[in-house]
C-alpha cells in the first residue's frame, strides 16, 4: 500500500508538472534568489517556512477546486473511459520515458518503451489500450512501464538534487527536478514540446493538458483517505515520500550502500 502511494504522488507531480511548466520556472527562480536568507534547520529543505507557504496554497487550491472537478470527473466518467484515457495518456509518457532512457544510455529501457509506443499506438488505437502490458505479463518479453524523466537523467550523471521545492500548483519537486520539468516539457513531452505554433495548435495542447491534469488528480482521489490518516504532518510525510522516491529512481531501485539522500 505505501508504495502504490510513493508511486502515485511522484505521479502526480510527474504529469501535472508538464501542464503548468511555465510556473516551476517562475518558483524555481524565486527559491534561487531567496536561498540566501532561508534558514537550514533541514539539510533537504532549506526552504521550509515558504515551501510550507505554497503548500497551503495548493492545499486550498486543491479543496476548492481541483478535488470538487475530480470528483465530478469520476462520478460522471464510466471507470472504463477512464481506464482508457489513463492508458492514452501513459503512452504519451512513455515518449519522455523513451527519450531519457537514451540519454541515459540504457537501451534496454529505451527498446522496451519505444516498443510500447509503437504497439499501443499501432494496435492499441493511440495508446487507450495498453496492449504493451499484457504482452508483458502474458510472456517473457518485458516491455512493462518505465519510470524515466530529465530529472533522473541529471541525477544519473550525478548532479545533485538541491533543495527541496514544493511548487504552485505541482506539488512536491527540487531544484534539480524543476529543471527536468521544463526541459521535457518543452523538448520531448507531446503535449507541451516546443511552442505553440499557432491558435489551432494551442486550442488542441491546452485542453489535452488540461485532461491529463484531471485524470491524474482524479487517480490520487482514492489514495487520498490513507494519506490524510498515515500523516501526522501532511507536508513532511509528502516531502520525505518524494525525496525517497526520486533517491530510489535515480538509482532503478539499486541503491548505494551508504543509501545517502542526494
């Protein structure tokens, strides 16, 4: 159960995050100019007293919007649809999983996703079944789901993660992770590479961002009761599952014997 909540909050961080880009760049430049006087009761976390600020913010943001939005989106949408709409974002992904899994010169992840992009694209009408995974739990071929982005692909080359962010918006990230965000957002994600050509192409990003945002608050509504009831501290039980999260990930699970936070 702990780990499908680990997986799920890096999720949310991980596909919201390429929908509101544009603001992790604006907090990222305001957390670098305001290192200076934050206080560093917490080596990971320097940033607290404002990290915790934003945190309210989305926190209120959240119960007065996002949350209600999500529930209507579950209570109107058949499990079925979503299901479908989950998958077909998840192929998109798998392009950004595909991309740094190359950088990172690990073939083996960059041929099993790229695989999977061409299987559910080809014959699983545009990612909405995921036939990719059923090939993969019904043999021995491998081509289940890979976790990769630029974070992780900077982490592999040993930069460092920085400060703990938590971002308008996002949610849970780093100084390393935020400039993850805006580099594949902008160079490898479907929905928000490059820029927007013109109002045709914007009037199409903008609601399938919008989508991806809502289909994946709608998948932390039913984790959502555990979280509330395992938190003493909501902010710090978010802050040390991501950074957990994000260590394990830049490792692929492997990691060093010291097992020291980056």
């Amino acid at each position: 159960m702990w780990q499908d909540l680990l997986q799920t909050i890096t999720k949310m961080n991980q596909n919201m995050t390429r929908f509101f880009c544009f603001k992790a760049v604006t907090l990222l430049l305001l957390g670098v100019n305001l290192s200076g006087c934050a206080s560093f009761n917490n080596q990971q976390d320097p940033l607290e007293s404002i990290n915790r600020t934003v945190f309210e913010f989305n926190e209120a943001i959240d119960d007065k919007v996002l949350e209600p939005v999500a529930r209507g989106y579950k209570w109107v949408v058949p499990d079925p649809i979503e299901m479908v709409v989950g998958n077909f974002f998840s192929n998109l992904n798998d392009v950004v999983v595909t991309a740094n899994s190359i950088l990172q010169l690990n073939f083996s992840s960059a041929l099993a996703s790229s695989t999977r992009v061409l299987i559910n694209t080809t014959f699983g009408m545009l990612g909405m079944i995921d036939i990719a995974s059923d090939i993969s739990m019904a043999s021995d071929i491998d081509i289940s789901k890979r976790n990769e982005d630029f974070g992780q692909t900077m982490g592999h080359y040993g930069i460092a993660s920085g400060p703990y962010l938590v971002l308008p918006f996002l949610g849970p990230s780093s100084l390393r992770d935020a400039v993850g965000i805006g580099v594949d957002s902008f160079f490898a994600d479907p929905v928000t590479t490059g820029v927007y050509l013109n109002s045709i192409d914007a009037a199409i990003r903008i609601p399938v961002g919008g989508a991806r945002a809502l289909d994946t608050r709608a998948q932390l509504l039913d984790v959502e009761k555990t979280l509330e009831e395992a938190a003493l501290d909501k902010y710090e039980f978010i802050r040390d599952a991501y950074l957990q999260r994000r260590h394990s990930l830049v490792h692929n699970g492997n990691l060093p014997s010291s097992d020291e936070a980056e």
